[in-house]
C-alpha cells in the first residue's frame, strides 16, 4: 500500500471529526475525562495510539511535529509514531521544540517553555487517577461527579506512612482548574509545575481505555499534597554532565560495565541546544 | 425531640420474592435497636433500605440530620445521602473485608474519612488515627501495618474505628460478631458497649444471636419471613415473649 492511498494523517474524516468534538468538550471541561469511540491503529496500544490518534485529529498540513519519547526524539516509540505521520500526512517534522507546533510526547514535558501557538499531546496509558483505591468505574465516575476526592489522599498518606515523604514520582496527582483530579500521564512529578498556567493547550489521548482530557491554556494546575508535606519536585546534586544545566530533569546513564555513572539532561534537544550555546558542565 | 431515624411501611422486594415488608419504627438518639431472627428472615434487607444502601419497594426513611432538618432519605441529593453516610453515620460489616480498604495501612483506614471532609495534615491525621486505635484497643504500633496481619477481632475494631472518627450520630452493624471466637466475640461486645455508652451513639444491630440483642440492644424488633412478628424492650421481650415464634427463639437459646 503506498502512501498516497491513506486519507490525510491516516483517520478518516469523520472519526477525526468525532475525536475533535471529544477534544472540544474535554477543554470545555478542563480535565474531566471525556470517552470516545477509540480506533484501531497500525501500532499497538502500548505504543501510544491514544496519543496519535488526538494528534491525527487536529493535525493540519501547515503544522510541524516533534515526538518524543522519554525526552528523546531518536527512541524507536518516537521515531516510529515520526515515521508514521511522515508517511501518512507528509508534515514536516523536527526535533527543536521551539520549531513544533504540536508536540506528542510520552514520559515527558519538554524544559523549553511551551508558547500558546503549540499544543501538546501527551500519550495516556492509564487515566483514572482514582483507579488504584477504587477499581469500579460506575463508582470513579460518581466520585468524581461528586468531587469525592478523599481516596486521593488516602494514597499519598499511605506514602508517607510507608515511606516517610510523598514516594510517588510519577503519574503524580493533580487538580485541575480547581475541580477534576486528574492522572497527568507517566511524566515526572518534576515536570507538574510545568502544567499549571501553561499558555500551550494540553491534551491527553489514552486509547485502551477510549478517554481524552485536555488542561486548557493558563488553566491552575494544582499537584496534591500535605501541608505538613507540600509537594516538592526531584533535585539533583550535580547538573548535567554534558551541558551543566541545574534547571532540567536528569537521567542517570551507566557509562560502561564497571557501574561508572553520570547524569545527563533526559530531554535531549534542550541539551543539545544548550551545547549548540556553548554551555558545559 | 424528634426521632433520629423514623421507618415508615418499608418493604422491599426482589423481583416476586419478598425480602422484607410493612415495617414502620422510631430510632431516637442514643437508643439501641436490635433486629433479630433466623437467616433469610430479612435483617440485612431491612438494614441496607435503612441505611440507604438500596432502595426500599415502599416506605420511607426519614432521618435528622445535624441541623435539625427531617429528610427522607430519597428526597436527598446524591451527595448529601453520601456525605451522610461517610460522616453521621457508620456501617460496621460482617465481613471486614466489605468494610476496610485492605489495601491500606490500618491508620489509612482510620484517617480516610478525615480526608474525606477535608483534612489535610498528615501529622494530624496519623494521631486522630492512633488515638482511635487505642480507643478499640490496637496498640499505637500497628498504625502501619495492613488489615491483613490483623487478627479477625481486630479487623472488627478497626472497622469500628474507622467509622467513630468522624463522630457519627447512627451506626449500622449487621452481625458485628459472627464469624469470630466466643471470648473474642464477648470482648468485642464489650467494647461495642462501651463505646455506644459513652458517645450516646445509635446504633441498629442486626444479629440472630439473642446474647448479642441482650447485651447491647434496650429495644428489639423479631423478624420472620420478612415481616416484625414482635418488637418491644429487650428485657421483656426476652423475658415474657408473646410471639409463638419468639417462645421457641427464647428457649432454644438462652437456655444452653
Ligand atoms: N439480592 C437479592 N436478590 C434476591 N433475593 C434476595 C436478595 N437479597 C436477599 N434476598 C432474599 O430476601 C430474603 C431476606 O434475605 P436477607 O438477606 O435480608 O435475610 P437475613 O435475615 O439477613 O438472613 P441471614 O441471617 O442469613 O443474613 C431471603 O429470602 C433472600 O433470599
Ligand atoms: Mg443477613
């Protein structure tokens, strides 16, 4: 089969229509989590299909695209869901994020701050927050209907009980626009702050589980928490080993087999970009 | 003063079968009402239409609420029926497991319904928590561990103590003790006892043990298929029973 014979960005017009009227009302109702008809794509679920699917929804031929996967643009997830789009909608592509005008991302939320002429998409596996103390939905939607949030805060006591401060550093819990409790995808609780009062529009696809949910432009994004144990984000003792930068969110990479480690910048084109302004560690 | 809970002609069926019918009674604040009679006659029925759990066939349940305002139950929005039941009121199931997140440290347990009503200071928390604990007798010590490494009269207590913490007005019990050892079963009622005493708690217990109604109960209702044959002081029901059925409960039991 050859490109050509794919309707632009692979969906056809009347499922982007209803992923679009699904992506309206789920900014309407910043973080509530709108169901919809969820598709079939040519990928797995574990690959992100809810993701594409938002992103095929509101792509137009005038956009440029960045995916990334981790922080990284060269993992195989990101490059593939690249690819894909390539070949389905012939857009141009990069890998800056100051030149995307959509970036689709999994794990992660770019350091460079996001202007309100982009939008980003990030992939969803799981996205009820409330899953995890209550596995019935008919009784998660009720709970949040009824802004029943208590359970929220049973896990983070259940943390600090175990553990003696908030363990959870993932997926990190947050409140939307003062109303919805929202699970804000795998990405690191250090890139929440970056959520709240962002002029990029946000939105979230999960395909598995058929939902999409959006924050909004300069919508309040509020991580849960304690007032004897605010919410605080990861630290690093030493910046990056290639850049120096103290501001990003590190990996720890293991340099060869006799367990010699250093830490780098995960999201790889603000380093590089740091490199190309002659930063060093 | 009005009553706390008034029943008035409930009666609920499932589909032809009837699981309880035509019972109309008065709870007033403090007061402790047994529901007894042999299985299938219709206790836990009548329970969960009382408590809201499900929705009676007929009949209304009206409660007062903080405030002084009389509701039906039916009558309430959603969120208030649910606001009530996680704060005025407590649920004690026969099975902890129903009743407790097991999933949880037992002081999670204890503190979810704080957090429920907005409580946010884990310090706070942990000690309403522990106070709680050793008010049911669990050692300040086990706040952290799980429900599962508790022996099965203390999961009862911690479910007790789950539902005391927000100070509730009414608690629901259906068959507090079943399950569990006979000096574990007495230390249990003991302490059930005490607490209703000294919270002036309400309390409707549902049990087909008559030791159970005597100890804890000042008034008692005897259900048979379906229906309240005899209801009455406790002492004199167990005392001078009128009801033919309840001739045979009294001396098939309390005489052993
Ligand atoms: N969900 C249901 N669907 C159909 N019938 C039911 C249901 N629940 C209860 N019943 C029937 O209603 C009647 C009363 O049952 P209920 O469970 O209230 O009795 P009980 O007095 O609590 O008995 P036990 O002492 O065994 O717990 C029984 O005939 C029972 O089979
Ligand atoms: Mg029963």
């Amino acid at each position: 089969m050859t490109a050509q014979s794919y309707n632009f960005a692979y969906l056809n017009e009347q499922t982007k229509r209803m992923i679009r009227r699904a992506i309206l009302k789920a900014v309407a109702i910043p973080g509530y989590q709108v169901p919809f008809a969820s598709r079939e794509m040519p990928m797995p679920y574990g690959w992100g299909t809810g993701g594409v699917q938002v992103t095929a929804a509101i792509l137009t031929p005038d956009d440029t695209l960045k995916v990334i996967d981790q922080g990284a643009d060269d993992t195989t997830n990101a490059v593939s869901i690249r690819k894909f789009f390539e070949k389905t909608a012939g857009v141009p592509t990069t890998e800056r994020t100051g030149e995307a005008s959509i970036i689709q991302t999994r794990h992660r939320i770019p350091e460079k701050a996001l202007r309100d002429d982009q939008i980003i998409v990030f992939q969803v596996p799981i996205p009820e927050p409330l899953r995890f103390l209550e596995p019935r939905e008919t009784e998660t939607r009720k709970m949040h209907a009824l802004e029943e949030y208590g359970v929220m805060h049973v896990k983070l006591y259940e943390d600090i009980a175990r553990y003696g401060q908030i363990a959870t550093t993932y997926a990190y819990p947050a409140k939307v626009g003062d109303r919805y409790v929202f699970d804000p995808s795998p990405i690191p609780k250090f890139d929440n702050p970056k959520l709240d009062d962002c002029p990029a529009l946000q939105l979230f696809g999960a395909g598995r589980e058929k939902r999409i949910y959006a924050v909004p432009p300069h919508t309040k994004v509020k991580s849960l928490d304690f007032e004897d144990h605010p919410f605080e984000v990861q630290r690093w003792d030493e910046p990056c080993a290639i850049c120096g930068s103290r501001e990003s969110f590190l990996d720890e990479i293991v340099t060869d087999d006799k367990g010699s480690r250093m830490f780098v910048c995960s999201d790889t084109d603000y380093c590089a970009e740091r490199q190309r302004a002659g930063a060093r560690p | 003063m009005s009553p706390l809970l008034s029943a008035q002609g409930i009666g609920k069926t499932y589909g032809t079968r009837t699981g309880c019918r035509d019972i109309s009674f008065e709870l007033h604040a403090g007061e402790v009402l047994a529901i007894v009679g042999e299985s299938g006659s219709g206790k836990t029925t009548l329970l969960r239409c009382l408590s809201g759990h499900i929705e009676p066939t007929v009949g209304r349940v009206s409660y007062r609420m903080r405030d002084g305002r009389v509701l039906c139950l039916t009558d309430m929005s959603e969120a208030e029926r649910r606001l009530l039941m996680r704060t005025d009121w407590g649920f004690v199931h026969q099975d902890a497991r129903e009743g407790l997140r097991m999933g949880v440290s037992a002081g999670a347990n204890v503190g979810e319904r704080l957090m429920a009503v907005g409580a946010r200071h884990y310090g706070n928390i942990r000690a309403a928590a522990e106070d709680w604990l050793a008010r049911v007798e669990i050692p300040g010590e086990r706040v952290d561990d799980s429900p599962w490494a508790y022996s099965g009269g203390m999961r009862q207590r911690l479910q007790i103590a789950r539902n005391l913490v927000t100070e509730p007005r009414l608690v629901f019990m259906d068959e507090p003790t079943g399950g569990l050892d006979v000096s574990v079963q007495a230390r249990l009622l003991d302490l059930i006892r005490g607490l209703v005493r000294r919270l002036n708690l309400a309390a409707i217990v549902v049990t087909h043990d008559l030791a159970v109604a005597r100890l804890l109960s000042s008034r008692m209702m005897v259900m048979q298929q379906g229906q309240v044959i005899e209801t009455g002081l406790t002492d004199q029901v167990l005392e001078d029973p009128q009801a033919p059925y309840t001739q045979l409960l009294v001396s098939s039991v309390l005489q052993v």
